[in-house]
C-alpha cells in the first residue's frame, strides 16, 4: 500500500473513533444534565404525565410533545414493569402517544425515554430523559348524601371516635434518648421522637414501620408498637424489600453450589426464585454470597459473590421470572459494592477503604454503563431517587467523616468532619423521598445522626452524647 494510502486509512479510523467517542459523551452529558437539559437535547417540549405529578390514572397515555418529529421513534419504558403493559406508539402531529395500563395502586412509577437522535451520517447520538409521577388511590370516598338536620337528641352512647392517624416512616436507633429512656427510639423524617420499645428487633425495614430481629432461625418481626407482624424463615443472609412487606434470601442449607435467591413474605413462607449464577474457580474455596439489593417495586434483586471481604461477582436477577438481566465478573475484586434500593445503580469501590485515592465507579444497570464516579468516599448508600450518594470520608488511617455528593455533578452537599477521630458511617433513604439519615459515630459508638436533603439542608435527630447504634 502506498503512503498516501496508508495516511487516508489512517485518517479514517481516527475519525470512526472520534465519532464513536463523540457519540457516547453526548450519552454521558444528557444523563447528567437533569430533565430540562435532556428535553431540550431530544428536541421534546413538554412530556405528560409531568415530572412529580401525583393521582395519575393506572390507565392513560403517556405523551412526549416534540418540537419536530425525530428520525427515529423514541423507546419508552416504565419503571418498575411489574404487570404494566405498553402498546405500540404512534404519532399525533409531532407527539408521540403511547397508552399504558396495568399501574398499582398509589405507587411511584419511573418513565424512560430512550430516543436515537442519530443523523444517520456516521455520527451516533443516544438521549435518554427520566421523569416520575405517583399514580392515584382506586378507593373513592363515597359522597355522603345532603339531608335536614334532625333535631338533636341527648344520648348516654359516646360518638364513635376518629381512627388513629398514620404513623409516618421512621429511623430507628437503639440508645439513650433526651428524657433518658435506653431501647429502640424511632423518630420521623424531621427529627421527632415518636416512638420508644424496650426491645423489638435490630435491623428495621426501608419504611421504618417494621423491626427485624436478625440472628436466629425463625425470625420475628414486629411493627412499630412492639407487636408481632409476622416471622420469615431462617436464611441467611437476608435483606429486607424496597416495600417493607417482605424479605429477599440467600439459600445456605449446604455450603456446596448452586444457591438459590429466594423470596420471603411475613408469613413465614420461602419462594424460590432462581439458582444464583456463580461459580467458584477450580481448587478454590465457594464464594460468599449476599445481597446488595432486594427491589419488588422494580422487580430485581442484586446479589454479589466473593471472599475475604471483596466482591468478585456480580449479577441482576429478575423476580418475576428468574432470568439473569446482567452478570459480571470482577477479575480485580472490589473492595464493596453498595447498590440503590431499585437496583438500578451500584457504586464499584476500587480500592482500600483507607487510601484517600480510592475510586468508586456508578454503573447504571442492567445497561452495566459506567455513568460517573467518586474518590475519597465509602460510599454507604443512594438516595431513594439514584441522584445522591453518602459515606464516610476516607484518610489515611481511616473515615474522618461524612459526606452527601450529588455523584452526577461532584457537588458536596453536606460534610460533617469528625477530624481526627475514625468514624463508622450508615444510611438510609427516605423511600420515595430525596433525603438520607447519616448516622456517623467514633470507636464508642458517640455520634450523631443528621437527615440531609439534595440541596444541603440537613437537620439533627437528638441522639444525645451517649453510645447509639442505627437500625439500618
């Protein structure tokens, strides 16, 4: 081949390659840039249902009111997709329509559209845009008919009394609260003390309402007064659903593979799920196997694989059926693996928990894009929404601190530095909200325990100055 030959091959390949990097930046950029900016980008107007909008029928459309029609239809899909059904789209003008049935009852529900916006010259663009809405209540109040007045008639039979009010999601700690009471204390999402038990359970479910006492064969769980609600079968590891009425599993009754994923409701019964798809090198010992999520309002669970601590295996096992929508295998363990409560992120730590260098990778799945990352945190948990992450901030000889970063954009939005004492960090998402519970506290277990929110605000359950120890 000649030089200039040579060169002209050459020049294209670069070029293919700048495309192809061109492209996947623009991916990257859309994801990050919030709703308005990846509308704008897919050239859409307006969406319905709107982002946030609440009492969305469990039947309608959903609607994407483009500014031009694109050259190719978007792809549409609805989160979690337990019992939904999608028809086939079609345009209205320039809106694509596509009619969806099959939503639960009073739940929060994800839309995500998928649009190629690729010209069809060699250059590839993906676009993806993320709203939310919460569909409404099947139970309408009956009017109550306008009838006369009677005229009133004294009767020794007292009126019928109101029923109790809801008791609101809660945090729970085991310690010494202000008035001096020592058990389990759980306070709502803005800091207040409603509820004390002697006992009653160490491990409490996402929502708060229900406690968990880890560690023996048939496990009682109560609810937030101290009463039974029900018990799961002994496997262990377990870990609690998204929706706080059920448990996922880990079958350990031999330590020879395959382990099952099961599933266990609080009625003490076991539901076999699938075989977990990990297998052990030749010559070496079985793996541990544990959960990282456990979602029945997306329908997936997350389990992990490996040894001494690391993680070498990962894999994303639907519910509904069994089927394995991603699996990877991590030639250099990680040091953790913490996943969002759906599942749909997971936080990859490379690297020791005391090197300020570490880096943790976010990877959207089932997808297994890598779509940002974090140094200098041990990432302990994610917002109910995916946007936030929190942990402890690492040093050279351990966690100095906590910390809340929108990991999209790299923006710390809480910091409480405990310098230089070493700290262990926990959290936990307000389900179906966009505030974390940070509990941070020293080698004797003396601490705080703070509710931050996504713009910085943060509040201070009083804990008091004596050992405490999270629930979650």
């Amino acid at each position: 081949m000649t030089n200039w030959a040579k060169q002209l091959a050459g020049a294209v390949l670069v070029l293919a390659f700048a495309l192809a990097i061109g492209g996947f930046v623009m991916v990257l950029r859309a994801q990050q840039g919030g709703l308005a900016a990846t509308m704008v980008a897919a050239h859409i107007r307006a969406v319905s249902p709107p982002d946030g909008a609440t009492n969305v029928p469990l039947s309608g459309e959903i609607r994407a009111d483009y500014i031009s029609r694109p050259n190719h239809d978007p792809v549409i899909k609805l989160e979690p997709p337990a019992g939904v059904t999608l028809d086939n789209g079609l345009w209205d003008g320039t809106t694509f329509v596509i009619d969806y049935h099959g939503l639960r009852d009073n739940s929060l529900y994800h839309v995500e559209l998928d649009q190629d916006d690729s010209s069809g010259k060699g250059e590839h663009k993906q676009i993806k845009v993320r709203w939310s809405f919460r569909t409404g209540s099947l139970h309408v109040a009956t009017p109550t008919p306008i009838v006369s007045t009677p005229t009133p008639v004294t009767s020794s039979t007292p009126a019928p009394s109101s029923p109790p009010p809801t008791t609101p999601h809660l945090i729970w700690y085991s310690g010494q609260n202000a008035a001096g009471f020592n058990g389990l204390v759980g306070s709502d999402w803005n800091g207040q003390q409603l509820k004390t038990l002697k006992a009653g359970g160490n491990v409490q479910s996402p929502d708060g309402l229900r406690l968990y006492g880890a560690g023996t064969p048939g496990t009682q769980v109560n609810d937030a007064d101290g009463n039974k609600a029900g018990a799961i079968a002994g496997y262990s590891p377990s870990m609690w659903a998204d929706d706080s009425q059920q448990f996922c599993g880990v079958t350990y009754r031999t330590s020879a593979p395959p382990l099952s994923l099961v599933m266990m409701p609080l009625d003490g019964s076991v539901h076999t799920v699938a075989p977990i798809p990990f297998t052990a090198a030749p010559g070496t010992m079985p793996q541990e196997v544990s959960l990282a999520a456990c979602s029945d309002l997306a329908g997936r669970a997350i389990v992990i694989g490996g040894s001494n601590g690391n993680v070498s295996n990962m894999a994303m096992i639907s519910l509904a059926d069994g089927n394995v929508s991603y699996q990877t295998r991590y030639p250099n363990p990680l040091t953790r693996l913490v996943a969002s409560h759906d599942g749909r992120y997971v936080a990859e730590q490379i690297g020791g928990t005391a090197q300020g260098s570490s880096t943790t990778l976010i990877r959207e799945l089932p997808a297994g894009m890598v779509v940002g990352q974090v140094t200098g945190i041990t990432v302990e948990g994610f917002s109910w929404d995916g946007s936030l992450v929190a942990g402890g901030i690492q040093g050279n000889s351990g966690l100095t601190g906590a910390e809340v970063i929108q990991w999209q954009n790299h923006q710390v939005v809480w910091n409480r530095c405990g310098c230089p004492s070493p700290f262990a960090v926990r959290v936990i998402a307000q389900p179906e909200g966009s505030r974390l519970a940070v509990g941070a506290f020293d080698q004797h277990q003396v601490g705080t325990l703070t509710v931050v929110d996504g713009s910085g605000v943060a509040l201070t359950v009083p804990v008091g100055n004596r050992p405490f120890l999270p629930l979650f």
